[in-house]
C-alpha cells in the first residue's frame, strides 16, 4: 500500500433476510414527499425541524433521514422530481395520449382568460420598463394577447 493512502473497507454483507414492513416504507414515502416538495431550502437538517414541528408523527433524527435517503435513492428521486417540474411536466401521462377532460371543457377560452388575466397583471403593476428587452416583452405580450383575442373571435364565428 502506498503512503498516506487510507486502505478500502470491505463491503458489507447484503442480503440478511430483513424484510421491510409495508407500513414503515409508507411511513418514509410519507417523509420523502415532504422533503421532495421542500424545493430549494430541501436538507435533512431543514427536514429534522420541520418535521418535528409540523408532523411530530413523522419525526426522525437527521441521522435516520439521511440513511434513508441513501437507501431508498432519495437523491435521484428528487433531482428526477425537480428536472420535471423544471420541463413543466406537472402530471405524469403517457406519451401522445390526451388525459381525459370533461365535455364542457373548451381549451381555447381557458387559454384566452389566462392571457387576458396575465395581461391585466401585467398592466395593473405598472411595471418601470428601463431596458429595451424588457419594452421588447411587454410589446410581445401584447401582441400575444391580441392574437389570443383575434383566434377567439374567429372559432366564435366559424362555430
């Protein structure tokens, strides 16, 4: 072995028999979606504390969390988690197949309200435009509203 070097560890045996109850993995699936849905502030120092201040149920020692993470891939999960509501993937669907939606739905007006809602928003704040970009995102705003509006009239006259 060479100088200073720190000798591997032998590994551990796996495999001893021990099953899992269904109720305690219930239980860290529990404490895994809360520190999933911790976002940005998401440790297992943050996840002790509040755990033991809003869910004293749940409540376990930073230890324990951390060795559950580590058995049950916390880490991957949530960085599976994050990289998907960053894509804006909210729902899980299959490929190339509509969910369900009611008959009474209509797509087209949901969307012309969310613009014109997003657009009053915009307006009312009264936003201090000092950059040229950001008069550029107001104009396409604008024009994006104007063009929701216009394809609105044009299915209500064509229905």
């Amino acid at each position: 072995m060479a100088k200073g070097r720190i000798p591997a560890r032998k590994p551990r045996k796996n495999g001893n028999g021990f099953v899992l109850p269904p109720e305690q993995l219930v239980h860290r699936e529990k404490v895994f979606i809360i520190y999933r849905d911790m976002g940005r502030r998401r440790s297992f120092s943050t996840l002790e504390k509040e755990l033991k201040r809003d869910y004293p149920d749940l409540a376990a020692a930073r230890t324990t969390l951390e060795r559950w993470g580590k058995i049950h891939q916390w880490r991957d999960r949530v960085a599976q988690h994050d990289q998907g509501v960053f894509a804006g993937v909210g729902v899980a669907v299959e490929l190339g197949v509509m969910p369900d939606m009611p008959a009474e739905f209509n797509q087209v007006e949901q969307l012309t309200l969310a613009a014109q809602a997003a657009l009053m928003k915009a307006i009312a704040a009264a936003p201090q435009i000092t950059k040229p970009g950001e008069m550029k995102a107001m104009i396409d705003a604008a024009a994006n509203a104007l063009l929701a509006d216009t394809i609105s009239k044009r299915r209500t006259i064509h229905e």
